[in-house]
C-alpha cells in the first residue's frame, strides 16, 4: 500500500529554552554537493559548575564527521555514551541549554543555523527518538500521527499508516500509556513516514518490535531512502544495520572512527580499516565471539593522543602521543595511524 509522502513545506518557531553558541556563518550558501547532510569536525561540550561555582567544560563529543546523501542508509553504530543520539540532537538544534556546539552542519548545502533548523524540524528532519516518551501522553495516537500528515487526507493517510505497521484499527483511539513498547515504537515510525521530510533520523527505532514487523519496519526504512530520502540510523545492533544500510559510520568516545561500505562487514573482517570495528564484528556470535579487554573511557577520563590507543593491539608511541585525522582509505574513512 503506497502513501502519499510529498515533499514538506517549511515553517515553525525554535524553542526559546534551547540556548546554543556557534560560531558566526557566512550568509552564502555552499557550494551545491551531492550530500543532504553534511558534519564535519563537529564538538560539543557542556558547561558544568563545580565547587565554588567554578565553570568547566565537559567535550563529549570531538571533531566527528559524517555525510548522508538522498537515496542512502547510513547506520551509526557504537556502544553507550559514543555520542550517537548527541549526534542526533545536534543536528536537530535540540540541545540541551547548556551545551556548546562548534564545528560545521550543512543541510542541502546551506548551514544550519538555529533560525532554520527550527524551520525544519520536524518538516523536513524529523526524528524517530529514541524514548517512546516523546509521544504526547495527553492526545490520542491516531490524532498524532495525523498531525503529523502534510498533505492529503489526514484521516485517510493514518489509517494506511496503521494497517502497514499491523496496527488495528481501535489503536487510534488509544493514548500513549495504553500502548505496548513494540506499537509505540511503531507509531513514532509511522509519524516519520507520513511527514515527507527529506532526512530521517532514526535513534534506536527497533527495539520492542518482533522478528515480523522488525523486517517489515526495515523495509519500510530502504524504501524511503529508495524514494530519494537520507536515512540516519542509529543502532546498537550491527546486525540490523548490515541489513538496510549502505554504509556503516561507527562511533567510539565521541568521534567517528571509521565509515565504510556494508560489503567491507564480511568473512574475517580484513576490508575493515580500523582495530575497533575490527572488534566489533570479531564479538558477533556468528563471527569468532572474541571479546575485547577495556571500555570506553568516559568524556573526562579521555586519554591522550587516539582515543582507542589503551585497548588496541597495534598500539605505538605516535598513537599515544598524537590524535590521527580522518582520511581516506579503500573507499573509506579512518580514524588511525596504522590503517592501509
């Protein structure tokens, strides 16, 4: 069944309560590039108050980079606290009021100050969060979802909606707390695919949904890309980003450690260029299952020179002295001294 999801238009005011510092932009629009969206060196820290009132900052997220264009999956994979969602918020403008933003964010060529990403949010980026809580406790889901519709019948739209994500049609008339985890995942997707936004950032979106509807709700995500929008997808689970994505970006500490093609994830992972996601897909059950020692050091205990350097084998003094830029390698983006 096929739903009407026309391009959005614009419109919408910023919450006053989100206070975000960036440096001045220029007015002029960048040079055109096949990318929707494009992060690059991208910092983010928040101010916190110690002892004495006395103000310090907190970097949590560290010159990340990351670049999605119409018609593509790109899966943003990493372990709690790698920046992931922060990524996500930032993006959106949704910060909260203490965090300090730096670094560059273009949407469709243009930067994306506060004043427009107000005017797209929710329009053309929309987010399925990551908290089933974002759904208005006090309205009905069927009402929600068809707010949520920008052109057609909203009425008729939502119940196709429905009947697509296997919701019966008595769901509705139903409010958010009555719902399961699984159909209220469902129904923050639902409002996602109904918007026509032309980027699509998806924290989490599958937890809570059976085997079924988990591939249904897949599908459902590369045919929207198909149709010519770009999909952020941010998942703990490898395995379903393997499924749908086209690329893989995969965090660790705040920054962007690798980017690379979905056929790089394969046999013993010799095509990946990174020590990290080489861990990664070594822990996976249908792999070796080989754990790696260590975790992720939290945001004020970051260490030195890579970030990774006291986990990682292939570990030498310029890796303990000196942070590595991104480059490329065999088609992909690394984070490491030692990558070829």
């Amino acid at each position: 069944m096929n739903l009407p999801l026309p391009k959005a238009k614009r419109g919408g005011e910023r919450d006053s309560t989100q206070v975000v510092t960036r440096r001045p932009v220029s007015l002029v629009p960048a040079i055109p590039q096949p990318t929707l969206l494009e992060v690059k060196d991208l910092s983010l820290s928040f101010v916190q108050y110690s002892r004495g009132l006395r103000q310090k900052l907190l970097r949590v997220i560290s010159s990340l980079s990351l670049d999605i264009g119409p018609g593509e999956i790109v899966a943003v994979v990493g372990a709690s606290g790698s920046g992931k969602s922060l990524l996500a918020h930032a993006v959106l403008g949704i910060e909260p009021a203490n965090a300090l933003v730096d670094g560059s964010l273009l949407f469709d060529g243009w930067e994306l100050t506060p004043e427009r990403q107000a005017a797209l949010r929710g329009r053309d980026i929309v987010l399925i969060p990551q908290a089933v809580s974002f759904l208005d406790p006090l309205m009905k889901v069927g009402r929600q979802v068809r707010n949520a519709v920008r052109a057609g019948d909203p009425v008729a739209v939502q119940k196709q909606v429905f009947a697509r994500y296997n919701l019966a049609p008595r769901v509705e008339d139903l409010y958010p707390f009555q719902l399961s985890g699984g159909m209220a995942r469902r129904i923050l997707v639902a409002m996602a695919l109904v918007s026509g936004a032309r980027l699509i950032i998806a924290d989490e979106p599958t937890p809570g949904l059976d085997p079924l509807v988990l591939e249904e709700a897949l599908g459902h995500f590369r045919e929207l890309a198909d149709e010519g929008r770009a999909i952020m997808f941010i998942t703990h689970d490898i395995n379903n980003a393997l499924k749908v994505a086209d690329r893989i970006a995969v965090f660790y500490a705040g920054t962007t450690v690798e980017i690379a093609p979905v056929s790089d994830f394969s046999g013993q992972g010799d095509n990946l260029r990174h020590p990290y996601t080489r861990a990664l897909w070594r822990a996976l059950p249908q792999n070796e299952f080989v754990p790696t020692s260590g975790h992720q050091p939290y945001p004020e205990n970051w260490p030195a020179g890579c970030l990774y350097h006291p986990r990682c084998s292939l570990v030498s003094d310029s890796c303990r002295l000196g942070r590595p830029e991104s480059r490329m390698v065999r088609d992909g983006m690394v984070r490491c001294f030692h990558a070829s």
